[in-house]
C-alpha cells in the first residue's frame, strides 16, 4: 500500500522534479550565454550533484548543450524548435479569430481552430454558434483518425514516417484505400466527416497552409445533420476563410487551380 503522494510529489499536486528543470530551463534562458554548473548551483541554491544529475538528462533529450570539456551549459536547438513551434500556434490563433467569427456569422455553426501535432488535431480555439441548441467542443482535444475530418486532415499532410507509423497496422488494402483520401484531401483542400465522432454532428474542415504548402492548422465547421453539409457553398464559404489565413501565413494554395 503506497501513500497519496510520492517523494516526488508536492503538497500542491506538483511535481518537484519538473519544477527543478523548469528553473534550470528558465535560469538558463536569463542569464544571456552559457552557465557554469557552479554558477547555476549558487543561483538556484541547489547540491551541484543534483543539478548534474538534472542537466545530464536535458542534454541527452537535446534540451541543453554543453561544451566539450563540460564547463558551461547552454540552451539546446530541441528548445528552439520548440519556440518556433509555440510562436506558429499563437500567431495562428492570432490571425484565425476574426475569419473564425465571420464563418460564425456566415454559417451561423460552431466554428473550431485545431493545430497538427503528431498526425493528430489538436484543438486550440472554439467560436461556439449563437444558437439557443449548439454543439461545443473542447480545447485541448485531439482529434484523430480515423473517426474526424480534422485528424485526417492532420494526418494527410504529416511526415511519411507519421503516417507509417499512424496506419502501419492497416491492411494493404486498407492502407491503400486511406492514401487515395488523402491525396483527395490534399487536391480539393476541404474533409467532410458525418456523424463519425457522434451520432448526428457533421463536421466541414479545411486545411490552413503555411509557407511551403506546409499544415499549419485546420478550420473547421461542427453542427448538426440538419445543419452542416457538404454544399458548394458552404464549402465555398469555409475555404474562403482558409484561403485568407493561409495567404497570411504565405501560402497561395488556396489559389491554385486542381491539377
């Protein structure tokens, strides 16, 4: 019989461990160029063995670098991508807000702001419809494939390597038949998906593309059968918002006649 919390665990619910590489992250990340272990024990008041102990595993998920002779200690590139990666996802929030209340107004539907991660969707924005009935959707949901347009829209443009490992348990057929959607999805820059996730929501989703054509997120229509189909203008409407976010983002896909 174990006890409520571990050693690692505070009185809060936090845990110590993550709290102590946050503060080496953060100590790092101010002090303007490489750290000495010894400074880095002084400033946080922590055993230098227990710092090392710390940095050794940063260094080795590529978190931090060190130099050769292992003096000094700096930011790692995992964390720049990371940056650059959390940028994207604010900038897009950002540029997406007002197409997302003009497609409100438009369709009068739930409008949903999603972001790839791993050959996922994951949800970071949500205008809800200003319908007395209305569907919400969560953020910080994932959306996945099979079962959602977004996350077959996710994962019809991630990696090769994604996708392998995504639909690697797929039969040959099956797999073949998934590939051919989404060359579909990456041709016509729309997904429609009915009543998949739950019994009687359809939901019209389009990719947002980035410089490079690459995904950056995906704007989606959620409502009702009765309320959300796949008419010309309704998928007019919606890749007529994607197409403004994606120019914002350099991409001119949207432009591009189907070849």
């Amino acid at each position: 019989m174990t006890s409520g919390n571990s050693q690692d665990e505070g009185n809060d619910g936090t845990i110590k461990s993550v709290a102590v590489a946050a503060q080496i992250l953060e100590a790092l990340a101010g002090s303007g160029g490489p750290v000495r272990l010894a400074d880095l024990s002084r400033q946080l008041d922590l055993p230098r063995a227990r710092i090392h102990r710390y940095l050794k595993t940063l260094r080795e998920l590529g978190y931090v670098s060190q130099e050769r002779n292992g003096e000094r200690y700096w930011l790692g590139t995992r964390l720049f991508h990371l940056g650059q990666a959390a940028m994207e996802q604010f900038e897009i929030t950002r540029i997406a807000d007002r197409p997302m209340h003009d497609l409100r107004e438009t369709l009068g539907q739930t409008v949903v702001l999603s972001t790839p991660v791993n050959g996922e969707a994951l949800v970071v924005a949500v205008v809800e419809s200003e319908n007395v009935v209305k569907i919400s959707v969560r953020t910080g949901v994932r959306l996945a494939v099979p079962n959602s347009a977004q996350g077959r829209i996710a994962l019809a443009y991630a990696p090769p390597a994604v996708r392998d490992r995504v639909l690697g348990n797929l039969s040959p057929d099956t797999r073949a038949e998934t590939e051919s959607r989404f060359e579909t999805i990456r041709k016509r820059l729309y997904e429609f998906s009915s009543g998949e996730m739950l019994g009687g929501i359809n939901v019209l989703a389009a990719p947002l593309l980035g410089d490079g054509d690459e995904l950056a997120g995906i704007l989606a229509v959620v409502g009702t059968t009765q309320d959300v189909s796949e008419t010309r203008d309704a998928v007019a409407a919606l890749q007529r918002q994607a197409a403004g976010i994606s120019s914002l983002l350099g991409s001119d896909a949207y432009d591009k006649p189907e070849g």
